[in-house]
C-alpha cells in the first residue's frame, strides 16, 4: 500500500522523467530546483511533462584532450573513455627530448585506470605498455586519493612543485620522450578507459565502484559538491534499494546475459543539474518524484499494481478518457545515439527499433512513420541501447490517458504506482480490471465536496516491457575503419632473390643481382605505394663494415663478402625497405648469411613458361619432359605455369613450378692422412707413468693429488684440484690413451685438454669405470690437465697417461647439405670395396641416426671415414654414396604444400699405410 500524503495544503506537484519528467510534491527537498520549477508552485497547478531531449552534447569530444583555463570539470560514472584537461604542460633535458603533460581526468576520487590511448593507438592496458610504448613515454596515474605532488613530475619539469598536489583530482602525469618515427604526427591526443566514482551502496553499506544507475542517481542527488546536495535523510531509502536490486537484474541476450540497467559516461559540472539528472534517468528509462518529503528513484519495470483497486466508491465524478495519444508522444519508430563501447567509446548509432513486418505493425496502423530520436548518453552497450529504445516504443503505444477526481482515500496512492480500475461504465470489472500507471495527482479544495484528490494515469499493461532476444535484438554492425592515408607507414617490397651475374670481385667477395616485387608500381603491387620515394639497400658485412644503397629500380647489383672464422664460415645479409617522399621507411625484406663460394642461380630468361597435360600433380620426371617438349631449357630457377586439362583440353586449375637442383657439398678432411708410413710414434707426455712428481705442476685446494710408486691418485677431489703439463708438438691428429685401475663412485677423476697458444678446448674424458680408455683431438702444443670432479670423501687411481701422434692411415669426408632444412633422413651405400674388411681396418659412419649433425650455418651433415691401423701395411679403399632427403615447404599457387628434396654424392675413401 502506498504511504498517505498530506503535507500542506500550499504545497506544488512537478514531474521529471527521463526524456525530460521530473515529479515534485513538496517544498523543503526542492529548494536547489526553485529556478526551473517555480512556475508550479501555485495551489492546484497541473502537472506537466518536461520532454526535453537526453544531453548527449556533454558527451561529445570528451575524448580529446583541452586546454582551456576555463574548463569545466567532469564528473564520472560507471566505466567510460575521456580525454581530460591539459592543466599542466613543460619540456626538459637538453634538447627539449622531453615533453611532461598533466590531464586531469575527472574532478574526483575514481576506480581506476584499465586503458590508455594515444590518438587511436593503445599504448597501456591494465598496468602494462604494450608493444615498446615503455621505451618511449612515461605514464603515472593518480585516482584523487593523492596526497602530495608526484616526485618524479616535480623533479623533472619546471613549473611543477610540491605544492601542486592536485588533492580531490584524479590525474595522469604522461612523460613522451622525442622520437619523430613514434610520434609521426607530432603531441598525440591522450584518452584513457576509466572506471569512475565510487557509490554508496544501502544493500550492503559500502561505497564502492558500481554501475547501477539508481544508486549513481543517488549518489548524484546527494554529492555537495557538484551535485543536489540534497540530504540522505530525503531520499527513500526503500525506493532506492528496490530501484537498484531491479537494475542489477539479469537480462538473457543472444550470446550470455546482461545487467537490466547500467549508467557509464560523463556528466559535465559546466550542464544544469536538471540535464544531468535527466542524462543519468535516460540510462534505466526511469522516473524520479518527490512525495511526502523523499525523492523517489523508479527505474523502469513492471510493479505490481497496488492492492487496493480504484472503484466507483472512490470517485467524487465521472472518469474522462482520451483513448489516443497525440502523434507528438506516440511513436512506431525509434532511432538515436549513444557511445558505444564496442566502437572504442565513440557516438554512434544504434540499430533502429520498429514493429516493420510484425503481426502488430505500427507503422501500418499509423499510416505513417513516426519516429522518436531518443539519444543515450550514458549507456554504451548497443544491446542494451536497443533494448531501451525498444521499450521506450512500446510505452509510447499505451495511448489511453483517464483524469479522475477522487475522495480523500485516493491520498493512499503516488506518482509512479501502478492501479487497477474497476468500472462497470467501460467494462472494467472485479476480475478482469483495467491497469493503468499515475503520472500525475494534484489535490484540488473543493468547497461542497471538501478535498479532492485530481489524479491522471496512462494505460500500462505488462506487454508493455516485453523484449526477447530472439525476437527484439538485432545485429549490430561495426562499420570498417576507413583508411586515411597519412603516409607514416609504407608498403614493404617482397619476395627477394638473388642471382648470379657471372663476376668475382675476389677471392672472398662476389658480385650478385638482387631483385624484388616493387610496391610503387601499380603491375602486381598490392597495395600501392602513392607517395614512393626510392629503395633502401643495406649490405651487412661480417666485418661489421656496413653498405648502403639506393635506387627507384627493383633490382640493384652489390657485393657480397665471406670470412672464414674458428668453426664457421659467416657471410652477407641483404634487406631492402621502401622510403617514401615523407622519409618513412617500410619494414624490411631480407635475406641473411649470403656466402661468396655458393652457386647462385642464373637470372631465368623466361619466366612465364606455361605446359599442360591431364596429370593433376606432375612428378619431376613428367614436369621436365613436359618443358622439353615445350621447347623450354631447364635450367636453375627455370620458373614454369602447369596447367591441368582434362580430356578435352579444358583448364581445370594451374600451379606454378620452380626448377631447382641441389647438389650434396663434399669436403675431405684436412687433419688426417689418408696415406702413412708405418711408424711407431714417440710419447709426448713426460712421466706419464707417475715414477716422480716431476714434470706435472699440481694445485691442491680441497683434496690432494699424489704421485707415487708409479700411480696418480686423487683423494676428496674437486674441481679446484688440479694437475697439469704442457706439451710441444707438431700440429696433427692425436691419440689419447689412459688407465685407471680403481673405480670411484663420486670421486671421477677428469682428463681435458687446451691449446697452449689460445687456450681453447680441444678434447675432454670422464670415466668412472676401471680400464683402459683412449679418445683422440686434434692440435699442436697442447696442455693435458688432470681435474677432480667433486665427489668429497672418495678417490681415483691411475697409473698411465699417453699422447701420440696419430699415424694411421685416415681418409676422412664430411657430407653437407647446402642449405639449412630440418629433419634430413641420410642414408649411404658402399661399392667398389678393396681391403676392407680387414685386420686393422674401420669404417666408421656419424650421423646417419638420430638427431642430425650441424655446422654453425645450420647446414645438416653426415661423416664417412675409412681408418687402416699404421701397423697393417697395405691399401684400403671403398666407394660410398649418400643420399640425402627432406622435406620443405613450399607455396605453390597460393596453396602452402609439403614438397619432398632429394640429393645424392658420390665419394672414394682410400687408406693406406706404406
């Protein structure tokens, strides 16, 4: 049941709603509004409808940044996107490389930060730079609880000290350091995604970040200073707490749920408070009245009709109806505005709302269109935008209005209850009454029927609030970013490719015609390039000794250059970029680690080669048969167009081919000896056998090692216990052989050896097991050193270290693959065998299992070695081939396919010892 009203007899009732109602019974809580709400402050004055449009003007470039000593502050609600005022501005360093700026966000205390734009770019999000943004610009962010300067703010710039804490302001300090590639288009506009003020919350007692728009409209009512500054004790608090628990219900959507209600934007302190009230109502359709001392908050819903119903007992005279609204309050089409949230927070339309093709169609009824422009200034969901315009509709079509007159029982009833009517005139009965919702009561002094309650109300009926997702939501489409060309980015040429030109410009440097698919010309270029200046060729020499080149032209001859480095052969790289008339550079195509002794093809002479046949996936075999009797040279790089026919000669698709062959890379090693004379080498290392400590320096930290009756023995050893001896020697392969005749668990005993001129690591052994154990390294002066390898507590004997030159007879080839592919599968097969087997004689294959070989340019290798022991005189000799195959992928008109390589050499091995 309603609350009685009966104040005083002198007292006014107003309405606002959103789109412009406001209800007022009442004098104290209005005070702040007497300017605008004067006019019904007389005795009897009729309610009327303010209908002014929802203000989404205060929304409109509140996501560009201002400068203006004038600005107004802003007030934020929910989560939104803004710009801010500029109310600090200075450069530092040197060259002024340093531009500090302040914005003020929002006049107040707010949730928090979540985005940060500059122009259209996100350069922040949820505490973190994206891409490089950290290397170019500094962001600190303040929420209004500050209370003292930012240090680092006022240590950098003039102009702004301790003093300037901007208490109560919630504000970004952005530091953008100089850089002309970053920041093309000079100081770029500054936005952020905000979640605003923090509310009071009745349900739960607690001020908290929220978006429900009857506890924002609470809040706004209630704020001092830019608000009403109404009290709390004048805003029902029942109202207050149904109207928020309605927003927060859950609507069903075509994808998920979503809040009934929700309020997100910005409320301008400069716009009438009666605006920005209307701004907040406009986000639940809601209305806000003021009866019996309290304001009420009543968003939009379907409440129960009060229980007691309006009969003929109550009325005082006959009930007056309009069954058709005027065409200026009825509408069969709505459209409008908000900012939506899914097109980064900019205004927009959302999908226009009518009953077109409905079994009810307005328009048809109407004769006519009649449209409403209902503008959402703090709504930025489009579903939701829709569904409020679909609702706004469906209320414009309960065109019934009744003024009835009743007795002092009608004071049980207020703005904004819903009633049922029982009236036998117009068929309303007990059981099947008519709803109708009260917009508006006026108490009249009658003097021969004393009070009289003068009530209107407008037909409500539960259609009214219908929406089904199914039925009611529509697509919303994202119009695609229109391209403006501001020329600070430029289109990259591709597809680079090297060939020879037949000259050598020395032993270690080649001279090769690079070529590309240009992008200024309009033949194949997509997109173009409008504003193309020229071509930027750089050459990386291994030396570090950089080349740069230009040219307008898609192909351009350089040199190349190769140095040989310890274990590695390095080469040039090559990457070409476009350069446009502004100086901006696109990014670049490359090719890298290009070598002066590899065979580049020659420039094919015809490149648009074209055969056909019925195959659908030609074999080489079938393809090169194809260009010979085509009249086509097959050669390296020979480019050629298949086309498939069927058997009537009709072009069923077409692929493109490149004719390639790729040839194994053989190198025979130039540490061994494939032939020998047979000799028993002298010992290299000096008391090997452990008679004396003599010869062997030894360092002893933490266990010991001892020389003695012709053993080493090493006790509670680590590894900064040590032993070593440096030998001279001619360079060569050589033989490595010790014994330890005691096992140490922890306690293994290492064997490394350096070279004694650069110190680099040449060969190392651990073993823990007893026996004889040999490896071999190849090198000149050497240093053999004896390491502990942890293991406190045990020890390791040995009684005999011995280096020899190598003098058996060793053949030895490294099979390469030219070009760095993966997962190679090398197989080989041995012919033309002479002396082997035989006593003394090894083949040894590396390689052709498991994880595959490689050198330091990638390239896969396998090794073949053919060993004869210097004590077998006699010849030794084998014939093998290797094969090599892998797959690649490859891009065969358009398609990505997986294209099986193969490559086959041929070698001889030949040992022999004399």
């Amino acid at each position: 049941m309603a609350s009685a009203v009966f104040a005083a007899i002198a007292q006014a009732v107003v309405t606002i709603a959103s789109g412009g109602q406001f209800l007022f019974l009442g004098k104290g809580g209005y005070i702040a509004f007497a300017g605008w709400t004067a006019t019904y402050a007389a005795l009897g004055a009729a309610s009327r409808a303010l209908f002014g449009q929802a203000e989404l003007d205060t929304t409109q470039g509140v996501n560009f940044n201002v400068r203006d000593p004038a600005s107004t502050r802003k007030i934020i609600y929910g989560k939104c996107r803004i710009g801010g005022t500029i109310v600090f501005i200075n450069t530092s360093d040197t060259d002024n490389n340093y531009l500090h700026l302040v914005i003020a966000v929002a006049g107040h205390e707010i949730e928090g930060y979540e985005e940060v734009y500059f122009d259209e770019e996100k350069v922040w999000e949820s505490g973190s730079y994206l891409n490089d943004w950290d290397d170019h610009c500094l962001l600190k962010f303040k929420d209004g609880t500050q209370t003292t300067a930012d240090t680092d703010l006022v240590n950098a710039a003039t102009g702004f000290t301790s003093a300037h804490i901007l208490e109560g302001t919630a504000y970004v300090y952005a530091r953008l350091d100089y850089d002309r590639e970053k920041f093309t288009s000079g100081v770029p506009n500054i936005s952020f995604v905000v979640k605003g003020k923090k509310v009071y919350d009745p349900r739960t007692t607690t001020t908290v970040w929220s978006d429900n728009p009857a506890l924002i409209l609470n809040d706004y009512l209630l704020d001092t200073k830019y608000g009403l500054g109404e009290s709390s004790s004048n805003i029902d608090q029942t109202a207050l707490t149904a109207a928020a628990n309605v927003c927060d219900e859950n609507i069903t959507l075509l994808s998920g749920t979503q809040k009934n209600y929700t309020c997100d934007g910005i409320l301008d302190t400069g716009t009438t408070i009666k605006a920005n009230v209307e701004n907040i109502l406009s986000s639940m359709i809601g209305t806000m009245h003021y009866t019996n001392g309290k304001f009420h908050i009543m968003p939009f819903d379907d409440r129960t009709p009060e229980t007691d119903k309006i009969t003929d007992d109550i009325l005082v005279a006959p009930i007056s109806i309009t069954t058709k609204r005027s065409r200026s309050s009825l509408y069969n089409t709505v459209k409008g505005r908000f900012v939506s949230e899914e097109m980064n927070y900019i205004v927009a339309d959302y999908p226009e709302q009518t009953t077109s093709g409905d079994t009810d169609d307005y328009t048809v009824n109407d004769g006519e269109t009649i449209s409403l422009d209902l503008n959402l200034p703090m709504t930025t969901n489009q579903a939701r935008a829709q569904r409020l315009a679909k609702l706004t509709m469906e209320k414009s079509r309960m065109q019934m209005t009744i003024s009835m007159q009743l007795n002092m029982q009608g004071l049980k009833y207020k703005v904004g209850d819903n009633v049922n009517i029982v009236n036998s005139r117009f068929g309303w009965t007990n059981a099947s009454p008519k709803r109708f919702e009260i917009t508006n009561i006026s108490i009249i002094p009658d003097p021969e029927r004393g009070i009289v309650v003068q009530v209107e109300a407008t037909e409500n009926e539960t259609s009214v609030y219908d929406w089904t997702a199914s039925q009611d939501q529509q697509d919303y489409v994202i119009p695609p970013d229109i391209g403006v060309y501001t020329g600070t980015t430029v289109v990259a040429p591709t597809n680079l490719k090297v060939y020879s030109t037949g000259e050598k410009a020395s032993k270690f440097e080649k001279l090769v015609k690079v070529k590309w698919d240009g992008v200024e010309l309009a033949d194949g270029a997509s997109p173009y390039e409008p504003y193309f200046s020229h071509y930027e060729i750089i050459v990386d020499k291994p030396l570090g000794k950089d080349k740069t080149y230009t040219t307008t032209d898609d192909e351009i001859v350089v040199t190349i250059t190769t140095i040989q480095t310890r274990g590695a052969t390095k080469g040039s790289g090559i990457s070409v970029r476009a350069v446009n008339t502004r100086g901006y550079k696109s990014t670049s195509a490359g090719l890298a680690n290009l070598k002066a002794s590899t065979v580049y093809p020659s420039e094919p002479e015809n490149i648009n080669n074209v055969v056909s046949a019925t195959y659908s996936s030609p074999s080489v075999p079938q393809l090169t048969e194809l260009a010979h009797e085509a009249g086509i040279i097959v050669q390296e790089g020979t480019e050629i167009t298949y086309i498939q026919v069927n058997s009537s000669g009709v072009a069923l698709n077409s692929r493109e081919y490149v004719f390639e062959s790729t040839a194994i890379r053989a190198i025979r090693f130039g540490n061994v000896d494939p032939e020998v004379d047979r000799v028993d080498p002298p010992e290299l290392v000096t008391n090997g056998t452990f008679s004396t400590d003599s010869d062997w320096v030894k360092v002893n930290t933490v266990g010991t090692f001892t020389i003695a009756s012709g053993v080493l023995t090493g006790t509670d050893v680590g590894t900064n216990d040590f032993l070593y001896q440096v030998i001279e020697s001619e360079t060569g392969l050589k033989e490595c052989t010790y014994s330890k005749t005691t096992s140490g668990t922890n306690g293994t005993v290492g064997l490394q050896i350096y070279d004694a001129n650069d110190f680099s690591f040449l060969a190392t052994s651990y073993e823990s097991a007893s026996g004889t154990h040999s490896f071999s390294f190849y090198g000149g002066d050497f240093i053999i050193v004896v390491v502990g390898f942890a293991g406190v507590g045990t020890s390791a004997v040995y009684d005999n270290f011995s280096v020899k030159d190598k003098a058996d007879a060793i053949d030895k080839i490294r099979f390469t693959v030219p070009k760095a592919v993966s997962n190679v599968t090398f197989t080989h097969a041995e012919t033309n065998k002479a002396g082997v087997p035989a006593t003394g004689v090894t083949e040894t294959y590396t390689g052709f299992t498991g994880t595959n070989l490689t050198n330091a340019d990638g390239e896969p290798y396998v090794e073949v070695s053919l060993e004869r022991a210097s004590t077998e005189v006699g010849l030794s000799q084998l014939t093998t081939e290797v094969t090599a195959t892998w797959t690649e992928t490859q891009i065969i008109s358009g398609v990505t396919e997986n294209v099986v390589k193969t490559a086959t050499r041929k070698m001889t091995l030949t040992a022999r010892v004399l």
